[in-house]
C-alpha cells in the first residue's frame, strides 16, 4: 500500500480485560497511530493509567481570535508520578509550510492547519505548566522510537 492509498483508521478501542483506561467515555482513536498509542499505553509497564481526548484545553484561535476547545489525544499518568499530555501529528503538520507565491488549496489548507495547531500547542503547552505536567508531540519518528509499527 502506497502513502497515498493509505486511509486513517477510526474507531472505539477495544480495552483489555486488565486495562489501565481511566476515562470518562470509550477511548477513541482517530488514525492507526493512535490505535497504536492505546495498544501501547495498556501494555506498558510505566503506564499507571491512561486516558484518550479525556484533557480539555480551551484555547483562543489564531485563524478566527474566538475561543476553542482542544481535546489532547491522550493523558498519560505513569507509575513514577509523571504526567504527560501526548498529542500525536504526522510530522508533516508540525513544520510551517513554506512560502509560496500561488496560494494552492492544497498551501492554504497546510497553512490553516499548522495555524490552528500553533494556537491548540501553545495554550496546551501554557496548560501543562498551571498544571505541573508535560505535554509533547509524538509524530511517526518519536513514535518508532517507542517501538510502534508505523505503516509508512
């Protein structure tokens, strides 16, 4: 399967019998990578409990300057007392587009994206502070590091 043949996965993930899920609703994921963040999150050893768009961030827009509301993919709590934040994003959606002077759909798409995350990752970023935890963005490279099967 090419890159481009490749569709995201959703759904609602199936928790184990001994799970570690802690949310309030059925983690969901959204893309085969997040399905593979939940796989990871209840298999891990250093994972106390977990929880899937279960940390709501309010965030103002800096498309549209109202407020928002971010749901971070996962919250992480590990046995170490750490607490973590994970949004995960192709890597692709974390770097700003480059300049170009015809404005395709397709730039202009890339550009309302990155902008939206820009405003989503600093009030995430400003949240984990207040809140004396971390939050990180895991794209397809952290995510082979952490030993996940990345499909491309």
């Amino acid at each position: 399967m090419s890159k481009s043949d490749h569709k995201p996965r959703k759904g609602i993930y199936k928790l184990p019998k001994n799970n570690k899920y802690r949310g309030s609703h059925e983690p969901v994921y959204r893309s085969s990578w997040e399905l593979q963040m939940c796989k990871w999150c209840d298999a891990n050893p250093n994972v106390k409990q977990w929880m899937s768009e279960g940390t709501i961030v309010p965030y103002r827009s800096k498309l549209d300057g109202r407020m928002h509301r971010y749901y971070v993919d996962f919250t992480v709590q590990f046995t170490n007392g750490q607490t973590v934040l994970f949004e995960i994003k192709p890597l692709r959606q974390t770097l700003k587009p480059k300049y170009q002077k015809r404005k395709t759909k397709k730039h202009l798409s890339e550009v309302y994206t990155y902008t939206r995350n820009i405003s989503k990752w600093e009030a995430a970023r400003e949240f984990a502070r207040q809140n004396n935890v971390s939050f990180q963005i895991l794209t397809e490279n952290e995510l082979k590091k952490m030993g996940m099967k990345i499909p491309y």
